[in-house]
DNA sequence: GACTAACCGAGACGGTACGTCCTGTCTTGTC
DNA sequence: GACAAGACAGGACGTACCGTCTCGGTTAGTC
C-alpha cells in the first residue's frame, strides 16, 4: 500500500542534458571551486531545469564524480607495463600519476571530490571503487609479478609496499608541502625497492 | 579616504566568549558534522551573538582550526624521543600517530580541517604552519641525529625520507582503505629503514 | 549587457500564500504596532518562505497596503448619496467616517501606513491614488452637484472645500487632541455650508 | 531589594555634547531621513560614545524631538498679532504657517516626528504639549478676543473654529495633494470666517 | 493518428543559513 | 562620575540555495 519512490526510466533519458550538466559542473568546479559550486548555477548552465539534475543526482559531489569519470574514461584505464625491469616501469607510472596529479584538469575536480568524501561516505566508497581501488589493483600485480620473479623479497607485504609508493606522492599533494616532482617519485621508488631487496634479512 | 577594514581590539577581547565559541564548535563537529556545522548553531550553544564570531574569525573552518590547536596545546607539543635506537623511537612515534589518527577527538576535526584546507588557501598555510610543519620538522631533526650518527646513509634526503614514513599512513587515514593498525606503522619503518641504510652503493 | 531585475511570473502566483500574508501582516500590525513588525514574523506567521514575501512586495509597508486595500474592498468602495439635501448627506458621510477612523480595525494599519508614507515616497502616492483620491473625489462630485443646483456659491472652489471638511477631521485623528464625535463632524459641516452659501457677496 | 533605574547627575552634563548629539541628528535626518537614522552614525557624528546618548534620551525620536525644539526656539514662540482685523491677522498667521511647512529645516524633522508619534505615545504627548498646543492656545486666544468683539458667532466653538482654519493646511502638508500656497491660506480663512460670522440664525 | 505517460525547462514554493547592521547594555580607561 | 570608545548578546535584515512541487511543452512508445 506505501508509495513506491518512483524511479525514473533511463531508457528515455536525455543524453543531450546528461552531457551538458558534466560539462557545466567540470566548468564551475574550476571556476568558482567546489564550495561554492551550486545546483542551481550547473542546472542554468547546462540550460536545464533543477529537477533534472535532482532525479538523477543525490548530490552535487556526486555529480561531479561522474563529470570526473566522463574525463578520465577520455583518456583510458590505469596501465601499468611489465617490462621485467620493475624499477622503470614504477618511475614511469608514478611519474605520470605526479603529472596528472598536477594537472588542474584533474587536480580541481579530484581534490573537491577527496575533499568530500570526508564528510560523504557514500561517495567514497565510490571513489574507492571505481578511481583509486583500480589503479591500486594494478600497481599490486605488478608487484606480484616482481615477487614472483624473485626481484623483491618474498616475505613483503604487497599492500603495503603499494602504500609505499603512492603515499608519499598522495601527501605531497593533498597537504601541497612541496611540488610533485619526477626526481621525488624516482627517489620514492628507489628507496621503496632498496627496502623491498631480497635478502638474508626477513621482513 | 578610503575606509579602514577597521580591526577590532584584542585586548578587550571576552575570553569567556572565546572559550565557549572553540568549545562549540568542537561539541558541534563532532555531533553533526562539518557539513552541516553552522555559525548559527556555534553562537546558539556558546550563548554568543553571531558578530562576536564574524568579528574574530573570518570562517567556520578558522573557528574549528583553532578549536583544533587548543584541544592539541592541552596534550603538549610534538616529542621524538632520541634514545640513539632509530628504529625504535621511529616506531614509538610512527605508533602514536596512528592512535591518535584513529581517535574521534582528533580524527573528526583534523579531517573536515583538511577537507575544508582544499578550498580555503588560508587555512591550508595556517594549517600546514601550525600543525603538519612542527610534527614534519620533528621527524626532520630525528633523522638527521640518526644520518650523522652513520645509521642511515649520508647521502639521503631527509624531507623525501620523512615523507615516505608519513605518506603511508596519512593515506590510509584519509582513504580510510584499511586500518591504521600498530604493525602497519612497524612493517613501514622497517622497510624505509632498510631502503636508507648505508651501504657500498649511492641513493 | 546589464542584468534584468528577473521579475516572477504571476500567473504562477499562489492565492494561498497571497492571502496568508495579507492576513498575517494585518493581524500582527493590530498586535505588535508597525514599528515592531517583521518581515520574518509575517512570514512565520503565515506559514511561508521570506523569500515569497520579498519576491512580490519591495517592503513591510507595501505588504500592510495590500492588506488594507483587501480589507477596504471588502466593505465597498466611497459611495456618497445625493438625496439633494447636501448638509444631510455630508453629515451622513462625514460621521460614517469619523465612525471608520475610530475603528481599531482601520485606524491602526491606516495610521502605520500614513506614518510611514512619509518616509516612502512610492507608498505615499500609492496611498493617495488608491485609498485617498477616490474618496476625495466623490465629495468633489457632490460638491459640484450641489453647486450646479445653486445651493452654494457658484464662484466656490470646490477642492477647498472638501478639504475643508475633510481636513478637521483628518487633523483630530491624526493628532489624537479631541474626539471624533458626531457632533464635530456635523459642526464642521454647518460651518462650512455658512462659509459656502450663495449671496450678494462674491468669494 | 530592587535596583534603583539609576539617573544620572544632569549637572556634570557636557553641554558640548549635548549640542554635538542635537545637531547632528537634525543634520542626518535631512540627509538619510528618519527610518535609516541610527543611534549608532548620530554617536559617530557627534564623535560621542553611544551611552552618552542612551543616558539621556530614552529613543532616538526623544532625541530628534529636542533637536527640533532647539531649533524652534531659535526663532521665537508662537505670536498671533491682534491689529483688530480678525480676517487679516488670521492670514497672516495661517500664511506663515504654511511657509514654515514648506520649508525643508522644519517639514523633514516636522514630518518625522509626526509620522514617530502615532507608534509612540509618550512622544505624541510631548509633541502636542510642547509645540502643537502652543499654537492651537494662540490661535483661540485671538478668537475668543475676537469674539467677545462681536465680529463672530457668539456661539460659534472656538476648539472647532480653530481646527477647521488649521485642519485643511495639515491635511494638505500630511498628504502632499496639493501645494501650501498663500491663496489657499486666504481661501481657507474667507470661508471660516463667513462660516462663523454672527447673523440672525443659530449655530 | 490519437492517446498517454514520462521526461524536460522553468521557476514558485517553504525553508535554512548566510554575513551585515543596529539595538541597548556592559566594560575599560581618560579627564 | 560623565565621558569616548567599543565589545558584547540578541535579533532583523535582505540574499543565496536548498530540495520539492507544479506547470505547460515536447517526445517517445502504444492502441
């Protein structure tokens, strides 16, 4: 006898509006920043109506989630090569997540997302899932990978050792000390890999 | 000709308002939330009118920023204890950071701190000045007793080694991935130590 | 270039809050006096957003206006008979309105209003056109009748005097010094149809 | 056991203050008018502390009243002259009147102070004691003289004699229908006076 | 080809909180 | 103890958005 919540059909919904409501969140985000970032100014910039964006949005963040995936499904999923020489192939990939790290495009939406997901745990758990649980799955096969070949010692702890590697770079940027450069994720990877050695010590 | 901003006079300042004010806002982060932490409620509990806040702070963030470091006076400054074992005294802090990471009391403000710090520049200096710099340079001075002491190679670089011990834990606590438990505080000195240690070969 | 002021569209307009606030505003003008009436009591009162208060009336003044315009509506406009006896029908209209003034009902939003359109130049000639001019006019016309059937001076200007009627009593009302009784009333119009009268000398 | 209300001691009283808190109030009604007149920017004015005002007047319209007094008196009290010629002397008067009324200096705070008593009693007391009364008294003086010469009624009413002269000029001035002119002063006292002249007939 | 159901742009609605302004009281230090 | 200065508790101001609701006007898909 209670009333269903009415969940509206996506089959007929407008792709057009879809669009236009990413683009003008990923717009003001770097605009205004996300504090002041309205439902209200993304629905008049997109030309389209409040309800629109409330039928299939439970909050802004989560609209700019999904602005933020529409960005980096752009630009593809997390690869990480396996050349054998596992040293490179870390610097490469950690000095392309510094670079993308400083690039405004990501940096803006990724931050006020980081930032909101303190006080949204439904959004990190998206967040988790969907951005940065991927790109930790990668670094950690490739760390298997390693094990496996005998290049880092058998008793390390993989999740850790991802830890490691990526949060050095994650302080650095969310607390802004210092600039994210290639010679720090270089030293970051060298150091990691030294403590990771095989040898006749155990971890 | 132009109109001063007219700042107020400090020493005529109501320190029994101010105490109720850092009190309230305290009180109140933890019960709703940053979110939804308003200047209403905060000068509602305090029993303050709403301009004795607007005449002192210029946001929320920077009424609960200074909640934050009164609550942090009252437990004393940053200690590293040098008893010449680096490994140890590493652990001892590296331990202590993450209990008090995981305790409510500081856990909920520092976190909606940091949160708010994405978007208000001025309470991120304030923030890295106060709180992160004092506890990094702590660390900072540690390490240099134990590099020339010849514990760990001469040739590191101190801020990039800090980092490594304290980017893996701050990213669990902000990514909430796993838990900031005593052995993972241990198996990350361990491995950075061993990374650093003095040896035929270069950093 | 500039941006339009964004007027609301009426005929979206809702009667119920319409007419909830006219209601409120005049019941808490006959309470708490003009000078202690709120915005934000009126709209508390009536069970409505400020918002929908400010987006329809520029001010407190002009919501009690409307008010008062809904109340005198629905008494009747100015009806002033010519039975051909002037002096009767004066006496009749003039102590109707001495009996309308000393009803609390008229007499405090009326009073408000007329204070405060001394400080609000639109509200005056709102005043003047809607509430005072059109019952200032019915005189004048029954002046005039009475002076093209030769019962008062034809060189009589006839705006003075209705204002000569008008204005004692006006005067006693505004002033609070005597009161409004039906013999003032009728004593006003005697002296002032002597004063008029037709005779050899001129005006 | 209750607190006496504590009056202060009228003869350590600055004078200098007390003419710098009258003038200045008389200068910002004139610039801002009565409703956006502070207590606050006549302190700031009269470069005087707020309590120096709340000592000594109980409302800002107390303090504009005795602004507005000091101003009369500059000029002398009421005189009606009494030359004998009752219509002459009338125009007179009522023909200053009207100036007055036209003028800026004494219509603005006039006009406030008129439009503040009808929410405040104790002022409109003190406005009909101190400078409506005063009038009104002068003008029955001149027309009981006037009277007991025979050139009016013998049983014409003074009180509402006096109010049907002065009546029609306030009304025009409250309302602003129509300009103060001299020859509406004269309209009005040719039509009073051959209202109340003595004849066969009854009042 | 009409019907109908749902999405759409638009924006009015009841609300909450904002940051500013002013009130009337209280406090501090000067004359 | 009156004064200038100004911090204080309180509360109304007018604004900005919130999230909900209602209005016509397009679109589909069904009869």
């Amino acid at each position: 006898m209670s009333e269903q919540p009415r969940t509206p059909d996506s089959a007929r919904r407008s792709e057009r509006s879809r669009r236009a409501i990413l683009d003008a969140a990923l717009e003001l985000v770097g605009e205004v920043g996300f504090g002041k970032l309205t439902i209200e100014a993304i629905a008049a910039r997109a030309g389209v109506g409040k309800q629109t964006i409330y039928r299939w949005w439970p909050s802004k963040a989560s609209v700019l989630f999904d602005s933020f995936l529409a960005l980096s499904e752009d630009s593809g999923g997390p690869v990480l090569p396996d050349t054998g020489d596992l040293e490179a192939d870390l610097k490469l990939v950690l000095r392309a997540t510094a670079d993308e790290l400083a690039d405004p495009k990501y940096d803006l939406p990724l931050r006020a997302l980081t930032a909101e997901s303190q006080h949204d745990p439904a959004l990190a758990r998206e967040l988790n899932e969907k951005v940065l649980e991927p790109q930790l799955a990668a670094f950690e096969a490739r760390l298997r990978s390693a094990r496996d070949a005998g290049r880092i010692s058998p008793r390390a702890d993989l999740r850790v050792a991802l830890e490691m590697l990526v949060g050095p770079l994650y302080h650095r940027w969310m607390l802004r000390t210092l600039p994210l450069t290639h010679a720090y994720a270089d030293s970051v990877v060298e150091t990691v890999l030294r403590g990771l050695a095989p040898g006749p010590e155990s971890v």
